[in-house]
C-alpha cells in the first residue's frame, strides 16, 4: 500500500511537506505542491481522512437535515449546500427529519454521533427538542428556510414583500377577493407569508376576510382540501395564492376536479417556482426563490462559524424574483423580434 513517505520520496520532498499539502496547514510553494499532488496521482495515494480527524477533531464532514428532499425547492438547496461543501473539501451526511419533532431530534443527534463538524438544519414547526439538543452540546449549526431566533446563525429566502406583491398584482387586475392557502402553522415561512398577504391587501385597500384564508399544511393533499374550503364559501375568492410548490398543485388538482380552468374561472399565483412552472397550461405566475443560493450561503455561515466560534450569530435573508406568465389572467407577453427581421421590418 502507498504510503506518504512513498509519496515524499517520489516528489523529493519531506514527508512533512506532504503533510501540509493534504492538510493545508502551512502554505507550500506552487511548484513543490504541483510536484506532491502528481505524486500522489501517479502512486494512487489515498489520504487518511479518518487519521487526520482523531488528530485534528475534525472530520471535514457537514450533517444536513432537511425535510422533503424529494421537493423540487428542497433538492435545489441541497445541490447549493453539496457544491459549496464540496468546493470548500468537506463531505455531506443527509437525513430527512420528516418535518416531525422528535424524528428531527434523533436524526440530529445521529449526525452528531457521526462526528460531522457542524449543521444545516432546515427546522420542523416544533423545533425547541432540537435546538435545545445542539445548544447544549455547542454544535455549530446554521439554519436554513425556516428561522428559529436571532440567536443562531440562519439563512433564508424573503417572504414578506414576495407574497405582497402577488396580492398588489392580482389586486391591479381587479380582484377584490384574493385567497390564500398558508403553510403550516408555526413555520417562520408561514407566519412572514400570511403577514405579506395582509400587508398587501392593507396596501390596495381591501379588507382581510378570514374566510378567504385557509390552512394547505405545506402539502399537496392539504391544499386540496383549502381550496375546496375557499371555493365552497358564500363569496369564494377570484383570485388565489398558494404559499409553496406542493400546495400549488394540491390547488390545481382541486380545481380541475371541481372543472375550474385557471385563469378564466380563477386567476392563480404562487409562491415558489418550479421547473416545470412554465410548462403547465396557462403557465404559472410565481415567485422565485434563490435555493441553489440558499444553500450555498448556508455553507458560507457554517464554515465562518468554525473558523470564528465566538462571532455574532448572522441572519442572511436573500431576495427572490417575481416570475410573471399567464395563470394570473395576464396576456401571454409577446417575444422581441430577432433582430435581422426588426431590420426587416423597419420603415425606409
């Protein structure tokens, strides 16, 4: 088996230059790095990872904890936190906690048991078992999506003005009776929503009905079910707001069983875009949420906080976009001419 010292020799360097090298604990000159890492190519080294981690107390391992991996919102951030990790020589350890408490606080403390030299957490609705857990224990832990307290580092997508300004949209088309089918409660995203869609409508002048408000539980099945309850009301709303991908299409499956056609029946936006949002028929209005970058800098937070275990927790919120189709009721946009047939077409 090749050894370091297979390796110093083959490079003409002291097995303590290897060392830093693959450790990067000391800086090395290009040159001799170049002439360590073709070594270690050209013998097949394989570094010890788990050697270098009882000396050091770190395994260069990050635990992820995110709910619904299967959701398109969720799998983007996952692709965020593995690229980052990955750039920055860390390996990825992912559980689903299901979005259910005590799950959440076993799946936790099994990733710590792992020894993984931090977290990213995407909380549960209930998250205090949880948190208190990492707390005790003075894991470094970022959360991410779902806000817990400004005591923690966390990271998230804008919630509040995104819904806003879909209520402000629909409200300029004329509807004077928008719904909306909320998240679940307890989730920071749930409340900032619900606070946008208020705000919203306080900001065009239109009251707030409770009756055009209803709980989708952020899945699909629940969805049905709100906007079934919307719909069957005295005065159902023309317009509705779904407050995350799953519970859109719970929406949608609600209204073509009911034989609603969005948007001459019930104009439709969303928060939460999706890849195939543009492929559906009117194609959907949406907000967009930057996840690949939430991600991302949740891998950011998490690396400064091992670095810095003293610093001020941080609290990063990011922007998202407004995606404007057709399900609102808005006429499809019509596409720029290309620019040999504006040439064309233009008046001598």
């Amino acid at each position: 088996m090749t050894t370091m010292v297979d390796v110093a020799r083959r490079a003409g360097v002291s097995v303590a230059t290897v060392s830093h090298v693959l450790n990067e604990t000391r800086p090395v000159r290009p040159d001799t790095r170049a002439a360590v890492l073709g070594a270690i190519e050209e013998l097949g080294y394989t570094h010890n990872t788990l050697a270098r981690s009882l000396v050091t107390s770190r395994t260069r391992s990050i635990g992820l904890a995110v709910s619904a991996i299967s959701n398109p919102y969720f799998t983007e951030i996952l692709q965020g936190v593995e690229a980052g990790a990955l750039e920055a020589g860390y390996s990825l350890l992912i559980a689903d906690p299901h979005d259910d408490p005590h799950h959440e606080r076993k799946v936790v403390q099994l990733l710590h048991e792992r020894r993984v030299d931090g977290m990213i957490v995407a909380p549960s609705a209930e998250p205090a078992e949880m948190v208190g857990y990492l707390a005790r224990r003075e894991v470094p832990t970022v959360f991410l999506d779902r806000l817990v307290g400004d005591a923690y580092d966390q990271v998230c997508a804008e919630n509040t003005g995104p819904v806003r300004q879909l209520v402000e949209h629909l409200a300029d088309l004329g509807h004077t009776r928008i719904g909306l089918v909320a998240g679940l409660p307890g989730l920071s995203t749930t409340t900032e929503r619900v606070q946008g869609y208020r705000d919203g409508l306080r900001a065009r002048g239109l009251p707030f009905a409770p009756a055009l408000l209803a709980g989708g539980n952020s899945e699909a099945e629940g969805a049905q079910d709100a906007t079934r309850h919307l719909l069957a009301a005295p005065e159902p709303p023309t317009a509705l707001i779904t407050a995350n991908n799953a519970m859109t299409i719970g929406a949608l499956r609600a209204l073509g069983a009911l034989g609603l056609q969005v948007p001459r029946d019930i104009a439709l936006a969303c928060f939460d875009d999706f890849s195939w949002a543009d492929l559906f028929t009117p194609r959907l209005t949406a907000i967009a949420q930057p996840s690949k970058d939430i991600g991302a800098a949740a891998v950011r937070l998490l690396l400064e906080r091992l670095q810095e275990p003293d610093r001020p927790p941080r609290t990063v919120r990011l922007p998202c976009a407004f995606v404007h189709r057709t399900s609102c009721g808005c006429a499809e946009p019509v596409p720029a001419a290309p620019p040999a047939a504006q040439e064309r077409n233009r008046t001598p």
